[in-house]
C-alpha cells in the first residue's frame, strides 16, 4: 500500500509518499509560502530535486500540486491517485481523548477541534490538512497520528502540576508532552540497533533542534517529558523560553509595558537561545559566531548542553537508572559539539563517551565505547515513517 504522509502547517505543508511493504520512501517534498505566492519541492531517491512556484491560495491548491506532481506522466511516481491507498496526518494534539492513532472519523475530527485551544498555532492547520485531503480524496481511508498520544502513559505524578486542582478537572491544564512520534520511534529503533527488547529498557531520547525535548522511556512507554501544557516549557529552544520562574512573566510585563499576550510572544519568538545569544535562533549561526569569538554566543551552548543534562539526569531518577541515551532531530543528529557536550556531564552515570565516534552528522551509530555501561546512540528520527505505520496498521 501507497501511504501519502501529510503535516501541515500554517503556511506550509510536508509530504511524503512511502511504500508501505518496503517503507521505502517514492516522493517527498514540502509546499512553502501557501495563501502567498507558493513554492514546491519535489524529491525522487535517486533523481534531481526539482522546485518551482506555483500558486497555493489555500492548502487544498498546495495537496493539488503535491498529487499532479505525483502523477505526472513525465517526473510522478505513481500512475494515477487510485496507487494513494491511505493517507495519515501529523495531529500535535490530541488532548486527553486520543492514546493512540486513530482513523479519521466526522467524530474524530470535532473532537480534534476541540482540542484546539490547547493548540491554537497548530491544531488549526492540521484540521486545514484533513479537510483539504478530504475534498480532493473523499473514498481514501485517513489516521490521525498526535504528537500527544505516545505521553499518554505518563503518570499523574509526572504529568500534574502544583496548581489548584480543579484547573485539570475544568480546563485539562496538565502536562501532555509533544515529539511523540519521534520519541517511540527513536525509542524503539535503539533498541533495535543494541539487539535487544525496547520493553526491557530504560531510554532518554533527546530530541534536539529548533523545537527540543527529553523523554524518559521507561520499557517502551513515555513516563516522563519536559515539553507540558504547551511546546513552551522545558528545554531553552530557538525562540522559546523553556522552564523560566512564572513571576517573570509579571515582572517584566510591568517594567516594559507589556500586555499578557505580548509577554507570551516573548516567551515563544523572542526568547530561547536567540534572545540569549542576541546572534540568532539557529544554531549553526551560534556555532559560527562562537568560532569568531563570540562570548555570548560560546555562553549560550553551554547554557543549553547544560541544561538537557540536567534533564538527562532528572530522568535517569525517575526510572531508576538508564541503559540508553538517544540523540536525534537537527540539532541532535547533525551536531557533533553539542552530542559531546551534554555527555560531558554523564560520566558520573557510567557514560564513557567516544569521541571519534562521534565524528558524523546525519548517521545512525553508537558513540558510547564498547565498555560504556550507558550506550549513547544517536538515532536519526524518522516521523513519517512512524505515521505510515501507524496508518497502515489501524487500516488492517
């Protein structure tokens, strides 16, 4: 079966189209700038990438170009729409209602509204996805997979706040975890890679990049994850603040003149390592300038490394020890200084961390020595195919 992968966002859209049986992946691509001018990425294993503009008005023009691109006679990897057996679409969340994948029912997709507000940046676009996959391909079966639902395991320990209680019971306030799709697959194919059982380890997954987070996986089920409520909270990231004292958010408001929704866009665009640095939100730009000489820039690695040890360590408590530490996404997988960085601080945990190992970008591959009681792995993280998983699955 043909699975077409859809996550969509606001003004964009990725796709991928995997061979089920194989998981190999035929075509993949990304539709950027929809509603203004449109532009569209086209890749083939094996052949020239090929781009160009053409108008998106809406993501229901931008899934038309990703189909006609598919099918062309001339560049497509499929004869007609009728070879698309199924489509699944990333959901970031998914509330409480949804533990797992589900298909996509009228049912479903309400529920999915409801669960909006808690993500008011994302939700949307996802539901703009469903429906625009909906009008063009209204007989082919459609899963939603949420970001949400792999943290579902958590414990109320791990997931409830020091808040008055009614605020869960009222309004769900409560951490829920996000990069859960990337946290089990990663999860699972370390265990994979070191030959043995993922529901007879312990792993901490750092997911690293733009958007980072840790989770503790505690024999194959999420038990713990930095991210909470919203992608706000836990790690210092690109924009975002991560875990900061709430009374700042009042202190400053007051000294700046700044209303709750201007703090909050702080918070979320102008904080992270790019208000810290005062150089960028990407970090290979901060790698570049420390290698100038940049001081602050140099001081804001360190700040970050820093702190996904301690979240490292926080979750080798929780369960009670660690056999496995994972690196993955952007950050984790491509950078070399950052791996070595946060492993720095694990010696104490039975990390014995190698260096020319760890000398790649982009590779699965342990990077621990062959005596390290703690292997560290970098993974890299594979969404889409977890989601063609899935879809195929429920299907079956």
């Amino acid at each position: 079966m043909n699975v077409l992968v859809i996550n969509c966002g606001s003004s964009s859209l990725k796709y991928q189209l995997i061979e089920s049986t194989t998981e190999d992946v035929l075509a993949s691509g990304l539709c950027e700038r929809i509603t203004i001018d449109g532009a569209f990425t086209y890749k083939r294993p094996g052949k020239e990438k090929i781009q160009f503009e053409a108008p998106m008005p809406d993501h229901t023009a931008a899934i038309k170009v990703v189909l006609n691109q598919l099918t062309d006679t001339e560049t497509g990897v499929i004869k007609s729409m009728d070879e698309i057996g199924a489509v699944g679409h990333r959901i970031v969340h998914g509330g409480e209602k949804f533990a797992s994948s589900v298909i996509l029912t009228d049912e479903v997709v309400k529920a999915i509204e409801d669960c909006c507000e808690l993500a008011p940046l994302h939700n949307p676009a996802n539901l703009v996805g469903i429906n625009a996959c909906k009008e063009l391909m209204p007989n082919v079966p459609m899963v939603g997979v949420f970001d949400t639902a792999f943290h579902q395991t958590m414990p109320e320990k791990a997931y409830l706040y020091g808040l008055p209680y009614e605020y869960y019971t009222k309004y769900g306030v409560r951490r829920y975890g996000f990069h859960g799709t990337s946290h089990s697959y990663v999860s699972k194919r370390a265990a994979e890679v070191l030959g043995r059982d993922v529901n007879d380890m312990k792993i901490i997954v750092c997911h690293l990049g733009n958007g980072s987070s840790v989770c503790a996986v505690d024999h194959g089920k999420s038990v713990d994850t930095s991210m909470g409520f919203t992608p706000l909270e836990g790690l210092i990231m690109g924009t975002r603040s991560g875990d900061i004292d709430p009374a700042i958010i009042e202190y400053v408001a007051q000294k700046e003149n700044l209303s709750l929704s201007e703090m909050m866009n702080v918070l979320n665009k102008k904080s992270g390592v790019l208000g810290l640095s005062q150089v960028s939100s990407d970090f290979r730009d901060l790698d570049d300038a420390r290698d100038a000489g940049n001081a602050q820039a140099a001081l804001t690695l360190d700040i970050f490394r820093y702190h996904v040890a301690k979240y490292v360590g926080a979750y080798a408590a929780a369960m009670g020890g660690v056999d496995a530490i994972v690196f993955t996404a952007g950050l984790g997988e491509n950078d070399a200084l950052t791996r070595e960085g946060v492993c720095s601080y694990l010696g104490f945990m039975g990390v014995e961390f190698d260096a020319e190992a760890n000398n790649f970008r982009g590779e699965e591959r342990v990077i621990s020595k062959p005596e390290s009681k703690v292997k560290v792995l970098c993974i890299p993280t594979n969404e889409e195919l977890m989601i063609a998983r899935d879809t195929v699955a429920l299907l079956k």
